[in-house]
C-alpha cells in the first residue's frame, strides 16, 4: 500500500506556532468564521479549566456551517477563499494552529464532527443545525492569556458581525478617514497558483487607544505591529510571508505615503517626525508635504544653505527655522525640493555676492535721492569714527533680495525693502541708527548666533554714545 506523501509531526508543529503566539491562533479561527456566508455572530470564551489547564472556544452562526469538514485537518487544500480578495483565506491555515498547540480539540458544525487528540484524528456523528464549534485545551499561564485577550480586544468585526470576547461585545470603531486606493494583493490564477495583483480596496484609518500599538489589520484582523500614528485596515488581502508576520517594506512605505496624504492634518506637530511621517514624505503630495513642513518647522522655514553662512545665520536671528541637511534623507529632499516646499536660506535672504541667482539689481543713480546721500554720509561718519574704517556704500534696487541692509567690508543698502519713505526720517532716529548698528557688528562677526556678535552690539552701542556726547557737533548735520 502506497504511504501518504508527506507526514507533519504535530508536536513540532505546535512549538513553531506557539512562537507566534496564542493569540495569532484564535484570530485564525476568528478571521474564518466571520468569512463565512450569513454569520452574525462570533462568541470566542478563553476560561481556565484547573492546573495551568485552559479551554477555548469559538463559535459562530454560519447557516451552512463549514462548506468541507475535511478542510479543518488538511493543510494546503485549495481554499474556496483564496480567490476572493475580501476574504482573509490562503493556506488553510486557520484551525490547523489551533489544534497543533492543543492537547485535546474538537470542532462540530453542521457536516458532522471530529476530534483530536493524543491518539489521532476521531470523526464525530454529531453535528449542529447551523454554525460551528471550535472548542480546545491547551496548557497556557495568566499573563499569557491576559496579553491574548487584550490582543483580541483590538479585532475590528465586520460592520454586520457581533464578535465578543468572554462576554464583552468587541465595538465597531468610528474611522478617522476611509479612502480607496490600489493596492498590491493576492491573485488566484485558473490552476490555483497564488500570485502579486493589484486592485482598488477601501483603506481605513483608526485612532489608537492608549493602551495599543499601532498596526496594519487586514479585514480588520491586526497582522503587523508598525508603531505608526495611526492604525490601518485595508479591506482585501494583503501581501505577507508564509508565516504571515510581516509585509514588504515597499508595501509599507506606500501605505505610509497613501494615509499620510489623507490624514496630514491630524498628525500632532510632535509626532511630524516619526519614521511613518518622514518615509511617506517620499512620494507625497506637494500639499501634504507643505502641511507636514509647517507643523514640524512653521511657516518661517528654510533650507541650511553652505553656500551662504550667513544667509543662514540671518534667518536664524529673524525666527527661521533652518532645518539641518540630516532632516531628511536624499530621495526625500528632492521631493520636498521639487514642491517648493522650503527653500534654501541663501534663496530667500542671499548675502551680495552669494545669491545663487546673481547679484541684487543696481539702483538707477538718477534715484538717489538728497536724503538717501545724507544717510550715507551718516554711515561713513560712525564708520570712521567707531570703526575707524572708511567705508563705501552700494546702493540696490531689488524687491526679490532678502536683506534691507547687509555688510560685506562696505554698506549695502537696498531701496526696494526699505522703501523711500523710510530716508525721509532723520539719519539719527532711532530706526537708522539700529539698522546701522545692527550691519556694523558684522565688522566683528559675520555670525548672527555668536556671543562676539552680541559683544560687537553692545560695544557699538557704547562708543555711539560716547561718540555723541564728545562730539555732538558731528551729529548736528543729521538732525
């Protein structure tokens, strides 16, 4: 007589998916009764039975019940499941991890019975009028079946199924956002060979409650912890290992990109930079990445420029957030970059002479006013006399440079920012002799950040007082 082609030691079995844990089993047998036809109801009760001893049951109400008994002790049968996307179904698998880490199980539905044991596999005349009855026992301890419980209360049933958990109804969770997108699933071909497809499924966002970890759930069953900020449910079969433990990080990452653009406005500002947030920032949309960028940095952004130190520096001293070039990676630079998102410092307040897109524009000499000479006659006197520099001053015209006044050795004054009516106060007023001040120190330190520019400030500040009541007839030109 020819022997069966292969064996499975039962016992082996059993501590390849105890490693997996006790609950990744009932959550097979949950996932199967609600994919059955007409189930309302699924009832999972875990309850000690004495001496480390614990018995578990599942029961549903399928009108039909299981469609072929045989199908709970063959592993690898060809599942009537495997070839619709919205069914959790592959291998067989299900009852299978159940009965290998019991000592004793029995399941009775309405095609008969059977049941297992030390001795083997015993077909049982029993049978039920509808629905089917998982029941097992299994060696187990408290904390183990306190962590699968709180395991299992995380289930998301079907909207049209009541599953509890020893009594307690599981709830059917209010989604954050729900959208369609196309996904990579399971495809079954006409010989029943499993392969990659994509299809449009129904993505579900959900809060995580604060004693959960956020997870990717398939049909509402959790299947990869992510420690994300939210959890996910996509509605059809997803791509996992034989083991089905974990998915693609390709997979992921497109997950990551598809509920960020969806829901970028309910991620906290302390979590905008969180691995889910900077992975999904790779491919997403130019809004979602402008949202993302002003949570986590605000509307006064820039990029830190090399070529422009003090463009830099500049920005810092006005509120700007310069994000550090090992912010990002470089895949996602360029993306955030490619948006316009945020836009290097020496682009938005270029230092003359650095501006990546040219030199400001000139002012027309025909332009300069009598007030803007007596402002540069102001400046070269403080600089002669503090300084104890002569100086020159260069005048700009251009509404698209960054700075009002900037010094490079010499002043450079820019009419476009300031705006005529501005030299049309006295040289010394307060608002001249600030900016003035301000552009000097630099005489001492280019870096807005240092203490030697603070110093530089402060000592200016001194010697003009000085310089004024020594010599207040320099002054009396520019009142």
């Amino acid at each position: 007589m020819a022997q069966q082609t292969f064996e499975v030691d039962k016992k082996g079995m059993a501590q390849v998916f105890r490693k997996k844990g006790l609950h990744r089993a009932i959550e097979e047998l949950i996932s199967n009764a609600q994919d059955e036809d007409g189930v309302t109801k699924v009832d999972v009760t875990i309850k000690p039975i004495g001496s480390g001893n614990y018995e578990i049951s599942v029961e549903d109400d399928s009108p039909e019940g299981f469609k072929d008994l045989a199908h709970a002790y063959t592993l690898f049968a060809p599942s009537y499941k495997k070839d619709d996307p919205t069914k959790r179904g592959r291998f067989n698998f299900g009852e299978k991890w159940v009965i290998a880490i019991c000592k004793e199980a029995k399941i009775i539905t309405t095609k008969g019975g059977v049941s297992f044991d030390d001795e083997g596999r015993h077909t049982l005349r029993t049978q039920r009028e509808s629905g089917t009855l998982f029941t097992g026992t299994l060696r187990s301890n408290k904390e183990e079946i306190e962590k699968t419980i709180r395991r299992l209360m995380q289930i998301i049933p079907n909207e049209n199924i009541q599953v509890s958990i020893n009594g307690e109804v599981l709830q059917h969770r209010k989604p954050l956002r729900s959208f369609e997108a196309t996904l990579p699933t399971i495809r079954v071909s006409p010989e029943g060979d499993l392969s990659p497809s994509e299809r449009i499924c129904t993505v579900i966002v959900y809060e995580v409650f604060p004693d959960e970890k956020a997870s990717i759930f398939e049909l509402g069953i959790p299947i990869v912890v992510t420690d994300d900020i939210f959890h996910v449910d996509v509605r059809q079969k997803v791509p996992l290992s034989l083991n089905r433990d974990n998915v693609k990080p390709s997979y992921l990452k497109k997950l990551r990109t598809l509920v960020l653009d969806h829901v970028h406005h309910l991620i906290p500002a302390d979590r905008t930079a969180d691995t889910c947030v900077k992975e999904g920032l790779v491919a997403a949309d130019p809004a979602t990445i402008h949202s993302i960028l002003t949570k986590q940095f605000g509307e006064k952004r820039a990029i830190f420029d090399p070529s422009d130190l003090e463009a830099n520096n500049r920005l810092t001293a006005e509120g700007y957030s310069v994000i550090a070039p090992r912010t990002f990676d470089k895949e996602t630079w360029n993306r955030i970059k490619e948006t316009g998102a945020v836009l290097p410092s020496g682009n938005i307040c270029p230092t003359p002479g650095k501006n990546p897109n040219g030199v400001a524009k000139l002012l027309n000499p025909k332009r300069k006013t009598s007030a803007m000479e007596l402002v540069e006659s102001y400046a070269k006197m403080i600089a002669r006399e503090v300084l104890h520099k002569e100086i020159s001053v260069g005048w700009y015209n251009d509404i698209h440079a960054g700075w009002a006044m900037c010094w490079d050795g010499n002043l450079n004054i820019n009419v476009a920012r300031l705006g005529y009516e501005w030299f049309g106060q006295s040289p010394v007023s307060y608002f001249v002799t600030d900016i003035l001040i301000h552009e000097f120190a630099h005489h001492y330190c280019d870096n807005h950040l240092d203490e030697d520019y603070y110093s530089a400030l402060s000592k200016l500040g001194g010697k003009l007082v000085e310089l004024a009541l020594r010599k207040p007839e320099l002054f009396k030109p520019y009142m």
